[in-house]
C-alpha cells in the first residue's frame, strides 16, 4: 500500500493527540494511504529526540525547516504554538508540501488571507484541526437540520466555556502572547464559531465583549514576578446569520467547574437541538409534532453505528467516542482527501472565514458597535 510520510512538529498536547490520531486511523479505517511518521520537530533536538520514540516517529531534529526538506516528509503537520503556524506553513507551501495545522490558523485574518492565499497560488492542500466538526453528533445535527425536521433555523447560541485559565497563579504561556493573536475568543472561540458556520452557515454580522480578567499572572509556574495580560479571558458576542438567523457566542477559559462545556443549542420553527461535549456522544433532540400533551420532551440520542463513522471504531451504540477518536477520524477525512477522496474541510480558507469572525468580535468590542464581518 502507498505511504505518505508525515512531519509532525511539536510533541505537546496536541502533538500528541495527532501522533495518536494516525496510529489509529490506520488501525479502525481501511485507508488508501498509509500514514508513516518520518519526522518529529521541536523547540530543540533533545525535546524532539525525547518525544518521537514514544510517538513513534523515526526521525526527530530541532529545526522545523530540517523537517520541511525532509525528502520522506510529504504532509508538514503544524501542532506548535500560534505564532508559528504562519511560517512554518507558508515554508511548506513553499516546498510544494500538503499542511495540516492546528487552529487558529493565524494571529489574525489578514495573516490568516496571506496562508490562504499562498496555498490557492501553489496549489497546495490544506486542512485545520477544528476536530469537533468531526464528532458524528455534529454531522448528525447538521444532518437534522438540512433535512427540514427541525423546520426553519432561527437561532444559534453556543458557548465553549473551560477553565484551565481560572486559577489566577496559572503562569503565563504561549496562549497570552500578542504575537499569537487573540486569547480565548481565538483559542476557544474558534470551535464554537467553526459549529456555528457549519451549522447555520455564514456570521454575516456581530457586536462583541471581551474582559481580561486576571490583569497579571506568574511569568512561570510558581514565580512571584508577574507579566501583564494582554489578551481576553472572556469573550461574547450577538451574531447574525446570512439566512436571517440570529444568535450569541461565547467563549471562557476562566470559567471554574466548565471542563469541556462545548455546547451550543440550535432552536429550528419546528424543534430545537442540543450538543454538549462534556457529553460528546449525545444530541438531545425535540420536535414539536408527534409529541401527546403531558407527554412532550427532549430525546436523548446516543451516538451508535448509524452515525458515521462511529462503526469503525464500535459495533455496539452508546459506547461513546472521546476526544482522540474524534481526532483519528480527522485524520482519516485528511488522508482520503491526499488519496484524491472527497477535498478536506474546514481548510485554510474555511480558517481564515473563522478567523474573520473572531476578528470582528475583538473589533467591535474595543468599538462598541455592530461590524460587518465582510469588512474585515
Ligand atoms: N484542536 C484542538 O482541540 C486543540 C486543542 C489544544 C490545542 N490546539 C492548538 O494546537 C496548537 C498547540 O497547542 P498545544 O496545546 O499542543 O500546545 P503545547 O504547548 O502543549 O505544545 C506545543 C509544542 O510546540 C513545541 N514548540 C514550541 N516552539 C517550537 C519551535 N520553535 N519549533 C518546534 N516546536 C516548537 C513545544 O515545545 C511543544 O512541544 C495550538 O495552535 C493550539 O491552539 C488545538
């Protein structure tokens, strides 16, 4: 079978879950292509050297750009800190190589245009990890709501609330550097607005509020010296839809207690959906015919075999997915579209609509007015 050699840079979190991802990909799905992890990169040989044996990489270098020239390297996998996804994927692009990277694409949708358009000029595939997009209960909604059972759309109101960030000696990172753009609007907010999209289709308009609510933080585990916060811990915004639909996001990593609460509720004339990723394998689900007075309710429909692609990895229903599945069924989705399958979504353009979106939320709060997202 052919293979396609991948250059994974950055061993972290989600370095991790992408290693795992293709590992498992080829293990649940007859797959076209073979994923084989070449070549690791990190911040610096001996973190890269560490990493790859457990990840299973061949290779590993501390030089990101050793990766990109790697002959064997024929998809560059971007799973580093923001601020770097613009040229490590412009150098691939370059190279003439597919890019997978992690979102947000960019700092902001002007560098987020510059990736698109780089990849469109060349050629080039491209894919982003907005992962949630992937979860069958989210097809399962979209799919609900093309068919008309929920009738007309008429809102959306979505949340991503955690709280990794609420312990105010949690030190500074990489989240709250400028450079990298936004905070929580960008790093959360992208996933709910990547469901809103999807879903209802395109934000056509908004009026945001964001707070930075812890001023300084530890510049490192522990330290009593403090750096500033530049960034937003909290994020909102009203939203209006292109089909006339109106709605609300809002994005928190201050938000104690919220461990994953990725939810978002779509309210249709005739039913209304509700998806929470704290229980990822559900849709609750109410229509408002066929229901008997005293009888009416939410259902709760549990991910099983009918959902794809939830019978690859299980035969049986209500056994639930997590958060790695839902990764390694990206990964599938990326190597039957670098098998000439159907093309990837969301990709660098789908990204750089997101990034727009949350651009015109920080905008429109530092204003205190409605934007049109188009203008941005
Ligand atoms: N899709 C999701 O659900 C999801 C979840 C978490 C993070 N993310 C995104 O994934 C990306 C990484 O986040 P993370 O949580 O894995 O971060 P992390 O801090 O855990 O890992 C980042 C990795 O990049 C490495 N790195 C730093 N500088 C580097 C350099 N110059 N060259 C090579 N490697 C370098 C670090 O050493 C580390 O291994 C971010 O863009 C983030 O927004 C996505």
């Amino acid at each position: 079978m052919k293979t396609l050699g991948i250059g994974l840079v950055g061993s972290g979190f989600m370095g991790r879950s992408h290693a795992y991802a293709f590992r498992a990909a080829d293990a649940v799905f007859d797959l076209p292509v073979r994923p084989s992890l070449e070549v690791l990169a990190d911040i610096d040989d001996n973190t890269a050297a560490k990493a790859a044996p457990s990840l299973g990489f061949a290779r590993s270098t501390g030089d990101w750009k050793a990766l990109i020239a790697d002959p064997a390297v024929d998809l560059v996998d971007i799973t580093a800190p923001n601020a770097l996804h613009k040229p490590i994927a412009l150098a691939a692009i370059e190279a003439g190589k597919p890019v997978y990277c992690e979102k947000p694409l960019a700092p902001n949708a002007a560098e987020a245009g510059q990736m698109v358009d780089a990849a469109e000029r060349n050629g080039v595939m491209t894919a982003v990890g907005f992962n949630y997009l992937k979860n069958p209960m989210v097809a399962l909604a979209r799919e609900i709501v093309d068919s008309g059972e929920i009738g007309e759309i008429i809102s959306f109101r979505g949340i991503h609330a955690e709280d990794y960030m609420a312990d105010p000696s949690a030190p500074h990172t990489w989240r709250l550097e400028p450079a990298g753009g936004h905070g929580v609007v960008a790093d959360l907010g992208s996933h709910i607005i990547s469901i809103a999209r999807h879903i209802a289709g395109p934000i056509t308009s908004v009026v945001g509020q964001i707070a930075t609510v812890v001023a300084e933080r530890p510049v490192r585990p522990g330290a009593s010296e403090t750096r500033p916060v530049e960034v937003d811990d909290q994020a909102r915004a009203l939203i209006r839809f292109d089909n006339g639909a109106t709605g609300s996001i809002e994005a928190s990593w201050v938000s104690p207690g919220r461990k994953m609460t990725l939810a978002f509720e779509i309210t249709g004339t005739k039913g209304t959906i509700f998806v929470d990723h704290e229980r990822m394998s559900e849709l609750q689900l109410y229509t408002s015919t066929g229901q008997a007075a005293g009888r009416q309710g939410f259902k709760t429909i549990l991910a099983g075999p009918e959902h794809s692609v939830y019978g690859a990895f299980c035969p049986a229903p209500g056994h639930q997915l997590g958060f790695n599945d839902i990764k390694t069924i990206e990964a599938r989705a990326l190597m039957l579209a670098l098998a000439d399958g159907p093309p990837f979504q969301p990709d660098f353009r789908e990204a750089w609509e997101i990034q727009r979106v949350v651009d015109a939320i920080v905008l429109s709060a530092r204003e205190s007015r409605w934007l049109t997202v188009t203008d941005i």
